[in-house]
C-alpha cells in the first residue's frame, strides 16, 4: 500500500512538473513590432529539441529514401509541368531569374492555376535600352489561357510559353508579344524573346530537404510552444507532401528581338519550381528574397519569410552555389525583416552578412530600378520586384530582391469587370463563403 502510494505521489509530482514545463514554453516571447519574436528565456533548450526532430524527420522522409528520390524516374516526375488536382488550391508554379555582368536582368514567372488561369509577369532590365520592360497586364498577373475555363495542361497563355527539353537539364522560355517600357511614355515595344536555361547537373536546391536545419530550429525555438502549435506540428507530414520547392542554377542563351533588332543574350540564373496545394498568400505577413548572380560565376539566395499562422514569423532561407555547381545552404543570416522595408516602402540599399559552414559572406547592394505587381485572385499580396548591383566580399555582380506585403485594398473593379463571367461566379462565391467564416480564406485562385 505504501509503495502504490509513493509511485502514486511519484507519477502525480511528474505530471505536475510536466505540466509547468509545457505551460512555461508556451509563454509569448518578446516581440518587435508585435510581429518579429526575440529568442525568450527557454530559447536554447527549445533550439536543441527543435534541431533533433528536424533532424529525425528529414532522416525518415528523405535520408534513407535518397536512392529513390534521386532517381531518374522519381526527377522526370516532380520536373515536368504538373497535373493539376481537383483540389481548388492546387498550382504549379515555374519562374527563372537571370543577370550578367552588362547589367541586363530578366525574371519571368508563370504561376498554372485550375481552369486554365495563369498568373504571368516578365520584367527585362535594360540599361542600354531605356531601363525596363514589363509584360502589358501588370501590376495585375491574371491571364485566362482557355475557352470557359477548361484545363490547361501546359505553362502557355499571354504570350507565353515555357517547356521542358530535357528533364533536370534544359527548359526554353519563349515570349512573343508587346512589352511595355516602366516609365512615364509607357511606350507599347514589340518583342520577341528565345532562351533556354541549360543546367550542367541535375543537381538542386529542394527547400524541405536542404535548408539549414539550425536555420529552420532557430525559427521554431522563437514561438511560443501553444495548443496551437503542437496542432500544426502534428500535420507537419502532411503539409510536407502538399508542397515541392526546388530552386536549379544554370545559364541562360539566346536572343531577344526588340521592334526590329535583334540582341543577343547570355546570363547567369536559375530555375525555381514549385507546385502543390498549400499556397496561402493571405497567411503570409512579409518576405524578402534575394537572388544574386557574380562576376566570379558563383550565385547566391538569401532570404526571409514571414508567416505567422505556420509558426514561421521570422524563417531566413538560402544557400551559396558556387561556380562548380556546388549548393551550400546559408546557417546563418542577420538579415531582419523589422530593420529593412518594415513600413511597406523597400529600401534603395541593404548590408547584411551570412554564412555558410564554411565562410562569412558581406553582402552590399543598390538598388537601380523597380517595379509593382499584385499576387492572388484578389490582389491579397503587393510585390516590389527590385533590380540591383551588389558587391558580396569585393566580387561585384548583379541581381533581383522581391519584397512581399500583405494588400487589403483588393482587386480593382475595373479589372475585375474584364474577367470572364465563369471567374466573377466563381470569386463570388467565394467571398460569399469568407463572410460566413471567422478566419479569412484566400480565394481559389
């Protein structure tokens, strides 16, 4: 009897304990701007549990699956344009940034949505040619590529068209139509754009595999451990499988005709391509992203996501890839949202510094031009696409920053009226489904 009661007295003491553990971690940290979390008192012990799951998961989904996953099968599969679900959420996004030491800069992206929407921009930074071009639709990127809404199983409309030639190694980017100068003429210029990215490896950069695991436990060990985020841990599985993200280095050749002259091109870029279904910009509260191509033939990405509502208020994401197409993810980064933009108005020059496991990277840039678009159905997201010089440890280069904000002002309705009356049905419908629900929904498409 007395032992039952000393173990009783034992195992209650330790529920106790665990109970005051679990309640002290789930204790808000401090915070900046009532956004940005500072490492709290339990920050290092939440580090070290954060690092050892991390580690455990990527080991069961793709450590001891790397024969597979590495497959040319498995790579033919996740490259190709992808079949969209009947899943209303489901996109498939391919987009390519590009610059070379002349200055020129390209970023085309093209976002495959259901029924045949594509959401579509181009920008071509040209300093011998009057600055930049933009595709004609912007800000607004909503493209309708099929009659009454059938699907549309390839990355074409507008103007556009981007295809696989060769898996993992050779996709062409074709654009034929007018482009339209981003300053006060808004001149309308005929174009006719032939390139192909050319990979040497089908090695890449897959976001949910690479990252740095410190990066990503320094991001959890910030969150207050609530109800609600061991909710979200617990499908964190299942949100893995929903979403692919993988980013590809590479160069860009051919050539691109404006009005009747032809010009030659040829830079540094890469590939990103992601599709799934858990694509949520209305949850999404800021992000910054960088992409960097040197003189030196190395490229870097550096960036840093803001999504509250995943537990991820402050994610620094990026690698270095160096000219041999080595990638080396970033393991540190004092890249803050809150000191750069944080009032909604990008700022003309940053300095920050990272590192990888082997070297400390200074990064300077200027910025030379930009521009605006809208992101979502209903313009949920407002877009600073910004073309820059840089200096990363004296090695001087090129490149493109985006700058994410949430937008609440909505699409215009004089753009609105434009769309084919299947979509306005559809959109209706679903802001009719937004009212009746506490937490706010992003449109389908």
């Amino acid at each position: 009897m007395v032992f039952l009661l000393a173990l009783g007295l034992f195992f209650g003491g330790l529920l106790a304990v665990l109970s005051l553990v679990f309640k002290l971690l789930g204790l808000k940290p401090p915070m900046i701007f009532d956004k940005y979390p500072l490492k709290g008192i339990f920050y290092r012990f939440k580090f070290w549990i954060s690092l050892l799951v991390l580690k455990n998961l990527r080991y069961r989904i793709y450590r001891r699956n790397e024969e597979v996953l590495g497959s040319d099968e498995h790579l033919a599969k996740i490259d190709r344009a992808q079949e969209l679900g009947s899943d209303p959420k489901s996109y498939d996004v391919v987009s390519f940034m590009a610059a070379n030491r002349e200055g020129q800069k390209l970023m085309v992206t093209l976002e495959r949505r259901r029924r045949g929407v594509l959401k579509a921009a181009l920008y071509l930074w040209m300093p011998d040619k009057g600055g930049l071009f933009g595709s004609p639709k912007l800000p607004d990127m909503i493209h309708f590529t099929t009659e009454d809404g059938q699907e549309n199983n390839e990355f074409r409309g507008g103007g556009f068209h981007i295809s696989q030639e060769e898996s993992m190694k050779v996709w062409r980017i074709r654009y034929e139509g007018v482009l339209r100068r981003q300053n006060a003429s808004e001149e309308d210029v005929t174009v006719d754009l032939d390139l192909r990215f050319r990979s040497s490896s089908a090695e890449h950069f897959d976001y949910s595999r690479d990252l740095s695991s410190a990066l990503i436990a320094d991001s959890i060990a910030r969150e207050a451990w609530n109800e609600r985020f061991y909710s979200v841990l617990r499908s964190v599985n299942h949100i893995v499988e929903k979403r692919t993200h993988y980013e590809q280095n590479g160069e860009l050749t051919g050539q691109i005709r404006i009005q009747k002259e032809e010009i030659p091109l040829r830079m540094l870029g890469f590939r990103d391509h992601s599709f799934g279904t858990e694509r949520c910009l209305s949850s999404i509260n800021r992000y910054v992203y960088f992409a960097l191509f040197l003189d030196d033939g190395s490229s870097m990405v550096v960036g840093n996501l803001s999504q509250p509502s995943f537990f991820l208020s402050s994610l620094k994401v990026g690698y270095v890839c160096t000219p041999a197409g080595e990638y080396q993810p970033l393991t540190w980064s004092n890249f803050e949202l809150y000191s750069y933009g944080e009032k909604g108005i990008p700022p003309q020059h940053q300095n920050f510094i990272v590192r990888t496991e082997e070297q400390e990277y200074l990064v300077q840039i200027q910025v030379e031009g930009s521009a605006v678009r809208y992101v979502g159905g209903d313009w949920e997201s407002k877009v600073f696409n910004q073309f820059l010089a840089c200096t990363v440890n004296g090695i001087s280069g090129q490149g493109h920053a985006e700058f994410l904000y949430r937008h609440k002002g909505g699409r215009p309705e004089e753009i609105n009226a434009k769309d084919p009356s299947w979509y306005q049905d559809i959109k209706r419908f679903e802001k009719s489904l937004s009212l009746l629900e506490e937490e706010e929904r992003d449109f389908i498409f």
